[in-house]
C-alpha cells in the first residue's frame, strides 16, 4: 500500500489523535507480546542440587538435572511453551570425534527424559551441534589442518539428533551450519518412525562477536581459543544468502528456521518471513542479554521497559518465538 498527498491532510488527519490515550493506543497496537511467543534457553550440567552462575551473563545459571524440572514446572504455571536445552559438557568426555554427542546415557538425553517425565506438556528443544563436545571447541569434525568436514561431521549430527529424538525431545535444532544436515536427519528420522520430531533448522546462523558468553556458559570458549567459525556461519555483511540458506533447509525438511543473533538481524527476519512466510525464530543470544544486564546494573536502562520493547520489537519484524534469557522474567511481568 502507498499513500499519497490526496489522501490524508493536515489538520483532518492527526496522527497523535489515536495516541492521545490508552485504550485507543490498545485498539490499534499491531503486535502483542505473550507468554506464548518465548522460549527460554537453559544450561544443564551434571550433579545434583548444583548451581553455578555464569559471571557474564548475570542472573543465568547451569544447573543440574533436578533443579532443571523445578525450574521446568514454574515455566510451564507462567505459560512459557519451550525450552532450549543446551548441556556443559565435562572436560573428561570431550574428543576429538564428539562421541558423547550420541551417547543414549549423555547428559543431554538423560535431560530430556526427565523434562518430558516431570513436564510432557512443555516442549524441549535440543541443539544439534558438537563444539560442547569437541576438545578443539569447532561444531564439526577437522582435518589436521583444523578444516570442519562437512559430510564427516553430517554423519556424527544426524546420530546425534536421534539419540534426542529417541530421548523424547520434541524438536531437535541443528545448529552447526553444515550443508545438507537438515535433509539427512529428516531421512533418519523418518526412518525410525520419528515422524513428528520436528526440526527447528539454524538456517541462518552468522559468524557473529555476539556469542562470547554462551561459549562461556557451556564451556566450548577455552577449547575454541582464538579459533573462528568463519568457514560455515555466514558472513554478517550478507542478507541474499541467509534467504538461499533458508530455501534449502527448508526443501529439507525443516519445519521451522531461525534467524540468529537477533536485534542485530531483524533486517534478515523481516525478509525471511515477508518472502518465505514459514515459522521463523529468532535467538536473542548471549551477547545481547549481557550488554542489556550491563546497561540495567549501571542504571543506564530501565530493566523492564527495555526488556519488554526489545523482546516486541523482535515480534514486530516477523518472528514468531524468541529465544530468549529474558523469557522466565518476561513471561512474569505478562502475568501481572
């Protein structure tokens, strides 16, 4: 729709009129933030009654397997639909293969099971990757000169993604950035019956400077060292080929895409969903969250009013569920 001069003059037409109070600002607000449109992502480790904060992400803690359902069962009476469900991998078990990524008795899958147990109502999402689980901190398997193999590494996250889906984990995500990974565990899925484990694809996962404090929260930042990922997550400067990305995952087979990070992307969510109109997801990533706690600490920010606008202005550019640290607390303040 284009408006011209012909169509609306001053004084007949004040834009201010509607904004003049609160109930007509509520009939004509374009976009409404729920519970229903968040998901909150969560770090598991092993133990039990463990706590254990992650210094740069300020109010984020890993916690153990039991405090996990508490935790799952206030998400569910706030209406919170899902979780993200990402596991600190022991040093111990870490190889260079990522072996501990399939394992049916991992930290991961025992997870899911007793998530599903405590809580089948609310939904799990597993991330499909293997830096929590390599010694060198990379998604994928290297050659001897560090390269990430793609159909190597396609191999080892397609049996990763069935031992969640045999654990009862209602979406996997693979997060890696491998070609033809999302075609591949379809297959695999299929072929086990797993026909309504859905797949939430990263299609569009960039080589971001934004994740700096989830690599520390899952303990992948000191085995990376001064590693890149620069090989498969996209460039930043690039928005024609996170749609290419998109169109291929979700010929596929994905059910659902994300676009991440996310306030600095809404450009590529505004296209994917204008052009594409599929379920599309954003993840309000690590270093997001900091920079916004940092900012509320100083008192520079209001916690809740910046919280809210940043949370509906991901809404507002076309997703469809946020990824986001701030989730349990959003969904309490939309209680009220």
């Amino acid at each position: 729709m284009s408006f011209t001069n012909s169509q609306r003059f001053f004084p007949e037409t004040r834009m201010r009129r509607m904004r003049a109070d609160d109930f007509s600002r509520r009939l004509m607000r374009e976009n409404v933030l729920t519970p229903d449109d968040l998901i909150y992502p969560v770090f598991v480790i092993e133990g039990e009654n463990q706590r254990e904060a992650v210094p740069s992400m300020p109010g984020v803690e890993r916690m153990s397997i039991d405090l996990l359902v508490r935790e799952a069962r206030e998400l569910v009476s706030l209406g919170v639909p899902a979780i993200a469900l990402f596991p600190v991998t022991p040093l111990s078990v870490k190889t260079e293969l990522a072996e501990e990524a399939y394992n049916p008795d991992g930290l991961a899958q025992r997870a899911v099971k007793a998530l599903k147990d405590a809580c089948p109502e609310l939904g799990v999402i597993t991330d499909v990757a293997l830096d929590p689980f390599t010694t060198h901190g990379q998604d994928g398997i290297i050659d001897a000169s560090g390269y990430v193999l793609n159909d190597r590494t396609v191999d080892t996250l397609v049996r990763q993604a069935l031992s969640h889906a045999e654990a009862g984990a209602d979406i996997v995500a693979p997060s890696d950035m491998m070609d033809g990974r999302i075609g591949s565990i379809r297959e695999e899925l299929e072929i086990n019956s797993h026909v309504n484990t859905r797949i939430m694809a990263y299609s569009a996962k960039y080589a971001s400077a934004y994740y700096g404090p989830f690599r520390d929260a899952v303990g992948s930042a000191g085995n990376l060292g001064k590693g890149n990922k620069f090989n498969y997550q996209m460039d930043p400067a690039n928005s024609d080929e996170a749609l290419h990305e998109v169109a291929l995952d979700l010929a596929e087979g994905a059910d659902m895409v994300m676009v991440k990070p996310g306030m600095p992307y809404l450009d590529i969510v505004r296209r994917v969903k204008h052009e594409l109109k599929v379920p599309t997801f954003v993840y309000q990533v690590s270093g997001e969250y900091a920079m916004h706690m940092a900012a509320f600490q100083n008192g520079w920010l209001d916690e809740r009013s910046v919280m809210m606008e940043s949370l509906t202005c991901i809404k507002r550019a076309g997703c469809d569920g946020i990824l986001t640290y701030f989730a349990k607390r959003a969904a309490q303040l939309l209680n009220e």
